[in-house]
C-alpha cells in the first residue's frame, strides 16, 4: 500500500433550532460531501444548544481530537448568537470588535443606507487575533482561530464560506470506493463478509440492503486510499459470492 496522509475533521452545529426540528440541517450534508472529495475524512458531528458551557465543552473535546473543526450557527446579530463568546473563551482569549470586520460592514451598511446599529455590529466580534474567513454573500465574516473554523448557519451563507476556506486546508489522500451488487441478502453474508473485512483491515466495507418486490439483495461497498488495496477487498468480495452461489447449487 502506498503512503497516504490521513487528514480528519469534526462538525459541531450550534443552535436550539436545530434540536427542536425548528430548522432542518442542510450543513452537515453539505460540508461532508466537500470533505470527502478533498480527502479530509469527517470523523464526527455533534449538534449543542445555544448555551455556552455545552458549547465550549463540545468545542475543547473536538479541538484536540481532530485535525479541523468546522461550526456552523451563531454569529449573527442576536442575542442568543453566543458562537464567537463560546470559541473566545475556549482558548481563553477576549472576544473584540474586530477592526477589520467592523470596516467591512460599516462600508457594506453605508453603501445600503442602513445604519451601523449595535445589533449589526455585534457580527464583527470574534476572538482575538482570529483571522477572517471571507463572506460573499453578506460581507459579515466567519473567522478561524487555532485548528477552529467558525462558519455562519445560514446554508448560503455557509457554502459561500465553505468554498473561501476549502483551498487554505491540508487535504489528505482521498478515498476510493467500488460497489459490488450481491444478489443475496445480509444474513446470509454477513459472516463471509466479515471475514474478508478481517483480512483486509485497510478497507472500509459497508453493506446496504435492497428489497424489490419479494427480493432481498445488498449493495456492498468497499472504501480505501489505494487503489492496490481496493482491488484486493473486491476480488475477495466477488470470490465470497461465487463461493456463496456454487453452494446454493450445489
């Protein structure tokens, strides 16, 4: 097996809205499709409240497992966006007005004949010495300090961040995976089938029942970063079937 550079990341999203079913995640969803495709390998996610301690609880225990965090929610205007206090605390560092981020939307607010309200300007607080992540749908921005990536919840407003930060990431190798279509059921795979995942510990291999009519069958799907390796686990996976079949017919 080739070398391969395993990058790993964590998800926390923050909001009551979320728990209650107020607001329907699109998030998660979507980070996680654009992690896969860089090679980061998301490893965890967790939704907390808008309460503090539960947020820098989850933030601390995340930050030092993973290689990246990503948030989302909480870095509005409200009073109950309590993300940037949260994060600032958890490194221990005051949580400002950020020059810049009140600049840019003191700029944006003018241009629109609004006024700067203090509402408004509590989206430019963040850590200190957090950079920014650049917002260009609304201007406010996200910001990253440490290994912590602080997005807003607002799904465009997301994905918009998402796209700025992606290229300043390390990505590891990513993962390759084929689908082999096992024409029986899980019961009577599932002990071949963890046998061959024993004997090929650097693959990942998931099975995913169908049932048609009054068929049952199982999409088997076989993951890793070599290509080598890959092909092995699926010559096992195809060797178990026919080993499977002959003895139906036997």
């Amino acid at each position: 097996m080739t070398d391969a550079t395993i990058v790993t990341a964590a998800i926390l999203a923050i909001g009551d809205e979320l728990l209650s079913g107020r607001t329907k995640d699109k998030n998660i969803g979507h980070l996680a499709q654009v992690l896969t495709l860089v090679g980061i390998d998301l490893k965890e996610v967790r939704i907390v409240p808008d309460d503090e301690e539960e947020i820098v609880a989850a933030l601390n225990a995340l930050r030092a497992r993973y290689t990246y965090v990503f948030t989302s929610g909480g870095i509005g205007p409200t009073h109950d966006d309590i993300t940037a206090d949260a994060v600032s605390r958890a490194f221990g560092v005051a949580c400002i007005h950020d020059d810049e981020a009140m600049a840019l939307l003191g700029a944006m607010y003018e241009r629109r004949g609004l006024d700067f309200t203090e509402a408004r300007q509590r989206m430019a607080r963040m850590p200190q010495g957090a950079r920014h992540i650049p917002n260009a749908v609304s201007t406010a921005p996200g910001f990253i300090i440490g290994n912590v990536h602080v997005m807003a919840g607002v799904p465009q407003v997301f994905q918009a961040m998402v796209d700025a930060l992606i290229p300043q990431l390390q990505t590891g190798t990513p993962v390759q995976s084929r689908s082999v279509l096992s024409p029986f059921g899980e019961g009577d795979i599932g002990g071949p089938l963890a046998e061959v995942q024993k004997a090929h510990p650097e693959t990942s291999i998931g099975s995913y029942p169908k049932f048609v009519g009054r068929n049952f069958s199982t999409d088997i799907v076989i993951r890793a970063r070599d290509a080598g390796t890959l092909d092995a686990a699926e010559n096992a996976v195809r060797a178990m079937l026919d080993t499977i079949a002959a003895t139906r017919s036997a």
